[in-house]
C-alpha cells in the first residue's frame, strides 16, 4: 500500500455531462494532493454514454485511476462499496460525480484525516443552492431520519465522506442486504468528524435521485437500523385493545337502552373494519423484517464488477 495515495471513489450513473467538468476539477485536486490522487470510478449500469467518455479520457489524465463497470445498475451504496474494495490507499473518500459538493471539500478532509485525530470525516449541508422543493424535501427526509432512526445524524443529512482504510474495511466487512452506507457510517462508531459545507446548484444533467428512490433509502434506513416500526405497531395494538373495550362498552349501554334497532350490526361491521386494517398493517411490517432477513441469508454479493481497468496517468 502506498501510504501516499488518496482514493477518491465515484459512482457514476447518468453523469455524461457533468464529466469534463468532474475530470477537470480532479486534475486540481491532484496538484493540490501533489500527485496523490487515485480516482477510483464506477459506472453503475448507466444507460448514457459515460462509460464511453470516462474509457476515451482517463488514459489522458495525469493522475492515476480505475474504472470499474457493474453488470447493473445496483445503486450507489453497491458502487461507493466496490469502489472503497478497490482503492489503494490508506485515506479514502467518496464524492459525487454532479460537483454538488465542492471538490475543495475533499482536500480539507484529507487534511483533517493526515492529523490522525479522526477516523471518519462526514460533510453537512449547512445550505444548498437547489430550487426550494428541492430543499424542502431534503429537510422534511433528514427530520424524519433523525427524529426516527438516528439522532447522531446532522441536520442537513450526509452525502459525502471520507475515512481511514480501518474504518473502510470495517464497512466492507458488514456484508447487509437492504442497507444504508449512511446508517452505517454512524453504527460503527469511531472517532467521527462533521464539516460543514455550502452544496453547489446542479449545473447539467438531472438528479437520479427520485422519489422512488427516496422511499426506499429512508424505508431501508428504517427496518435496518431502527424497530420503530414494530414499537408501533405494540402501540396501536395497546391502543386498539383499550378502544374496543370501550367500544364494548359503548355498545352494550347502547344495545340495553334500545338505541340500537339491529342486534350487533354496528358493532359487528365496525370490529371488524377495525382490527382487519391492523392486522394488515402489522402483517406488512412483520413481512418487511421477515424479507429483509431472507435477502440477508441468500449472501449475495452487493454488486458484480463486469470490467475493471487501470490507468496509471500521465504525470513522470
């Protein structure tokens, strides 16, 4: 291991046309690294013609890098993860192939880590130039994961990070299916860092970053570091046990008077309405807990490197 090297990791998945800019502003980093950058990129099953791109201007550059391509699209925590399995170096980070975070964070975290007083240096949003909706819905998502699964976590959440080899290869070591790279971050422990940061507007392309694609972060953040979900339902089992009592009692006080023209219509049709949406719900939550453990037994691996390559730069 070359005690020198910073392996900067890069999923890429519809990046086409923020790359010259990307590849433009890693040169920078690697005078300002003094020729220490490593820039490990992984195309995760991207369907434009970043693979194209990266494979024509890489050779070119001066600073050393990998290209890995998945087999598909496994989503970005399996790309940063093949990414960190393949660098070299004893300091690594992860930034995102959009600029939205500014490069010049990455030198301030290699220089945090070269101090050794950290082993994990984590960026917040302390602000963000995107349109309002956007912003918006960033920190209602970030509220929720920290009033709901993890209290340690910024208020502006964690999108970019970088750390020691120690600690990359004890995420790696934590082979979990339905995961978030995140949640795991903050599980793990160590010694840990924030810095904030300013996060630039996209200036091309459009976030993959859906709706969709958010449900399933935070539901997967949920059922793989919090029991939340099975508390409330214990909760709305309590609540709906001392309901139905004073249902049941509502109903006879009624039924005795004679307000009730129909013996055990009303009383009949609302218990079971009642207790039947519960119980779907609590068999949802049950079979979310009962899949995830299933996919965890099958031991997949978390992606599948179709082609991996070196360039080991142009600089002497």
């Amino acid at each position: 291991m070359d005690l020198n090297i910073y392996s900067v990791v890069i999923p890429v998945y519809k990046n086409e046309e923020s790359l010259p800019e990307l590849l433009e502003a890693l040169r920078k980093l690697d005078l300002d690294l003094q020729g220490a950058l490593e820039a490990v990129f992984v195309v995760d099953g991207s369907p434009d013609r970043s693979l194209e791109v990266l494979k024509r201007e890489l050779p070119r550059e001066p600073f050393s890098s990998r290209l890995l391509v998945l087999s598909r699209n496994f989503g970005s925590f399996a790309a940063i993860r093949a990414g960190l399995a393949e660098g070299s170096g004893p300091l690594f980070a992860v930034m995102a192939a959009d600029l939205q975070e500014p490069p010049e964070l990455l030198l301030r975290f290699h220089q945090i880590l070269r101090e050794g007083a950290t082993d994990v240096v984590v960026g917040t949003r302390e602000s963000r130039e995107d349109p309002w909706p956007a912003r918006t819905a960033s920190r209602l998502f970030w509220w929720l994961y920290r009033t709901f699964i993890d209290s340690e976590m910024p208020p502006g959440g964690v999108d970019v990070f970088a750390c020691t080899a120690q600690f990359k290869d004890c995420i790696l070591s934590l082979n979990e299916a339905n995961s978030t790279l995140v949640g795991l971050i903050f599980w793990v422990g160590f010694r840990r860092m924030v810095v904030g940061y300013r996060r630039r507007a996209r200036s091309r392309g459009r976030s993959a970053w859906t709706l969709g694609r958010r449900m399933k972060y935070f539901f997967d953040s949920v059922f793989a570091f919090s029991d939340l979900p099975v508390r409330i339902l214990m909760a709305a089992g309590l609540l709906s046990f001392l309901v139905s009592v004073v249902f049941a009692l509502v109903v006879a006080v009624d039924r005795w008077v004679g307000a009730i023209p129909v013996p055990g219509y009303a009383a009949t049709v609302v218990t079971i309405l009642f207790f039947a949406g519960l119980n779907a719900l609590g068999l949802g939550l049950i079979g979310s807990y009962v899949w995830r453990t299933f996919e965890n037994t099958k031991q997949r691996p978390a992606s599948l490197v179709l082609e991996s390559t070196r360039f080991g730069g142009q600089r002497a």
